[in-house]
C-alpha cells in the first residue's frame, strides 16, 4: 500500500448568507477591517443519535483585513449570496471576567454569488 503525505493547511471555503449588515470598524492601532456573519444551512441529516445536533444552520463570524476583501464585503447586503475564502483563526482578547477566545474565518477573498433555492 503506497503512503500519502499530507502538508499541513489551514484553508476554509464557505457559501451562505450574509446575515445583517457587514460593519467596519477601526481599532486603537488605526488597522481597520470589516466583520460579517455567513449562515450556512446544514445538510439535513438522515438519522441522528441519541446525541446529534437538531441545529439546522451554521453561523459563521467573517473578519476582512485587506482593502479589497473589505471593500467587496461592504457591497454585500443582508440576506446576499456570498462565497468566503480564508483561514480559521483564533483570537484572544480580555473581558471584564478575564481572558476570552474566539474562532472566525479571516477572508482572503470573499465575494457575491446567487445561491440555489433552498
């Protein structure tokens, strides 16, 4: 049996809706980026568990950093077909309770697309 190699990747593909309007925003550093949500329906599934999900959708937290992702993601509205290319990324950030982590996809490319009837 011949043995396959896997290089390590970090690569996230994406097609929903946005939900709500994109926002930018700007930090203290003066880096500016734009933050959208993408729901993405779940295939329904054809037997569940004891313990399976009856969660129908995915949200999924969208940062854009580059000029052109932001841009393309400020002309999209809610409940627009969108197509996201990216990397999971964690971040960390303090709260009034301590120190607290997320995940969202940070976009490299990200654009409209008209989505099937569903």
């Amino acid at each position: 049996m011949a043995t396959t190699t896997a290089a390590p990747a970090n690569e996230v593909r994406l097609t929903g809706r946005v939900s709500g309007a994109p926002e930018q925003r700007e930090l203290p550093s003066g880096d500016v980026l734009v933050q959208l949500r993408v729901v993405i329906p779940r295939p329904a599934a054809r037997s569940r568990g004891a313990t399976g999900s009856r969660q129908r959708v995915d949200t999924i937290d969208v940062t854009c950093w580059s000029a052109r992702a932001r841009g393309a993601a400020l002309r999209l509205d809610d409940g627009a077909g969108v197509q996201v290319t990216g990397a999971l990324r964690r971040r960390f950030f303090r709260t009034g309770s301590g120190a607290a982590s997320r995940y969202d996809v940070e976009a490299s490319s990200i654009r409209g697309v008209p989505l099937e009837a569903g």
